[in-house]
C-alpha cells in the first residue's frame, strides 16, 4: 500500500470517525467508541489506534443509519480494516518486507507449498526412501524420518527470529502512537489487555445483535475464535510438555495416546480444525461490502493455513503407525514452517497489535487523556 494510498484511507478514517463522534448511535458497541468520545480532535496517531483496537465484529455497520445509500456512505469496519492493513505495513520491519502484506494471499500459498516441497525433499535426500516410507514403531520413530537437531534447531531458531521481529513491529507501533517506552512497564495495564484478549469482550458486547443479520450468527462467531485461539494455547502447551518428557524424563514421540501431549495436542488440533473452517465459512456469509477485499483474502489464507497446519497434525496422529508416517510428518512439518514463516506479515498480527492498543487504550481510560488540539 503506497503512501499516497494510507493518506488516503487516513482521510477517510478521519471523515468516518468525525461522523462517528457527533452520531454516537454506536456507543458502548466495543473498544472503538468509548476511545474515540475521549477525543476533542482526533489525529493520525488516534486514528492508528482506533484501527487496531477494532476487533472487526461489524456490529457498527449493520446499526449504521449512514451507510450506503445514504450520501454520507459511510462504512467504518471497511475503512478501519483497511487502516490496519496500512499499518501492518507500515511498522514491518524491515520496512522493504511491508509488500507481502499486500499480496499476503499469494505469499501464504507460495510460502506453504515451497516449505511442504521442502521439508519433503530434504527427508527425501537425506534420509532416503527406504526410511521415508518404511513403517516405524516405538519411541523415537518420529525422529527417524526427521532427526532432533534437525527439526529443534531450526525451528527454535525462527521462533527467536519470530518474536524480534514482532517486538520491533510493535515498537514503532508504540511509538507511533504517541506512548511512551515506560508504559510498556504497566503491569496492570497488562493484565487488564490479557483479560480482554482472552474473553474477546468486544464480540460479546452490546452491539453483538447487530453484529450480523441474527444473533446466534454472531455469537457463533466469537465461539469459533475462542476455539482456535485455545487450541493454539492447548497445543503450546503439548509442545512444552513433550520438551519436559523428553529432556527430564527420556520419553521419546510419539508417546502414548493416553498422555498429556497427545491428549492436549488432539484437543488442540481439533479445536483449531473446527474454528478455522467455521470462521472460513462465516466469512462467506457475512456482507462483502463490510470487508476490505485485500483483508478478506489475508483472512482465509490464514484460515486455510492454520487448519491445513492442525489437520496435517490429526492425520499423523491417526496414521502414526503405517506406512504413511513418514509422508505424513513432512508434510505436517511443512505446514507448520509454512506458518511460522507467515506470522511476522500476516493476519496474526492482528492479535498482537490489537493488545497493545488495548493496553494504550486502558492508560487512557485511567488518565481521562484526550487527544492534543494538533491535527
């Protein structure tokens, strides 16, 4: 997204929310409101947290007496989504890679089918074959096709490349919106975001029957984030019991189907299988003209993603003991670098940036700020 194009939607953000704060028909609906009525004049740094603060639940565009064909057309879910978007890219760092958020949709596929392409030639050169599609049994087997240090080491080694590259995104958001590096220090600040994150209060408020054309449609929808959300935090914690056995106890995957891991890591899957393709078919559901069409396309590439990622986990699962095993692990394996790969510039970013303009947003609410006078 060119600079002339982010003036652009920040002029529209601007003329929506003027509207939004003299209407106030909205009010109470979620986060946006409340912080946008703090604010005598509201400017591009308030705009930019507004935009993140949004959870994209739509309720203020099915109670919106402005929107089309009212001559003030007015379509804020739209116009905030697309001010995400704007500064996703904007806070990527480095700031050259900001152009995948704009073909997020092709880059998520690219990116799936060359990892799957090349975890599986790498068994396949390596470990040859006859190991790749023979039958393994007993603990260990997994590493037979994939060795340890060859799959801990790497994978580590993104995860750290990961996070500094969302603590340095989140940085130039902080910045950007105007807070200081000490407010990061807010502990309580901090537990009041995570609260809010962890029971999505903004898709169960006051305008949840707004949301879309029936209550139960809307609720649904935040039943179904609840799912994929819990079951990435039910597979986290999979993954650090399955550390834990290994390197305190010598226990080796696969383990037994009546352990923790696999009992956490099948609800997991399953949870994060049932809420992506719920959410995938909401999203085709649900008014188009609410969406942006470059946010609708980031959304279920992160879908498709995601459950091919837990799907491919269920199947080996299933077919651990066959000869399919081999198979079955790169391409899971796959999919997961895939993912991996995906998380500085795509859709998870609207999770992480949306908790810290929370926890902005609740230091606001606590110093009863408002905006300076500047534009």
């Amino acid at each position: 997204m060119a600079t002339s194009t982010n003036q652009i939607v920040l002029k529209e953000a601007e003329r929506s929310m003027t509207i939004c704060n003299a209407c106030r028909h909205c009010e109470g609906f979620c986060a946006v409101f409340p912080a946008m009525e703090r604010k005598r004049v509201i400017n591009g740094q308030d705009l930019k947290l507004l935009a993140n603060l949004c959870h994209n639940c739509r309720a203020c565009y099915y109670a919106c007496p402005y929107t089309q064909p009212h001559e003030y057309n007015l379509n804020l879910p739209r116009t905030l989504s697309e001010l995400r978007l704007a500064t996703y890219q904007e806070f990527a760092w480095p700031s050259c890679m900001g152009f995948l958020l704009e073909r997020n949709a092709r880059a998520t596929a690219f990116l799936a089918v060359l990892s799957v392409v090349f975890v599986f030639c790498f068994a396949l050169i390596f470990q040859g074959p006859e190991i790749l599609f023979t039958r393994h049994l007993g603990p260990g087997a997994f590493y037979t096709i994939a060795p340890y240090p060859a799959v801990v080491i790497p994978f580590s080694l993104l995860a750290l490349g990961v996070l500094f590259l969302w603590a340095m995104g989140v940085w130039r958001f902080w910045k950007a919106i105007g807070a200081p590096f000490s407010a990061l220090r807010d502990i309580s600040g901090h537990i009041h975001a995570l609260k809010d994150m962890l029971t999505l209060r903004s898709l169960g408020g006051v305008g949840r029957s707004y949301a879309a054309p029936n209550k139960t449609f809307a609720m649904a929808r935040r039943s179904l984030h609840h799912a994929v959300f819990y079951g990435f935090v039910s597979c986290f914690l999979a993954t650090c019991l399955a550390f834990l056995y290994e390197h305190l106890f010598g226990w080796y995957a696969p383990f037994p189907y009546y352990s923790l891991p696999v009992i956490l890591g099948t609800l997991g899957g399953l949870g994060i299988c049932c809420g992506s393709a719920g959410l995938f078919f909401l999203q085709n559901q649900t008014e188009e003209a609410a969406f942006s069409p470059l946010a609708r396309r980031m959304d279920k590439a992160f879908l498709i993603l995601v459950f091919l990622t837990s799907f491919s986990g269920l199947a080996l699962l299933v077919f651990r003991e066959t000869h399919a095993m081999g198979l079955l692990l790169t391409l899971h394996l796959g999919f997961v670098l895939a993912f991996f790969l995906c998380l500085p510039y795509g859709k998870f970013l609207h999770a992480l940036y949306r908790y810290f303009a929370l926890l902005r947003d609740i230091q606001e609410q606590r110093s009863g700020s408002s905006t300076s006078l500047h534009g």
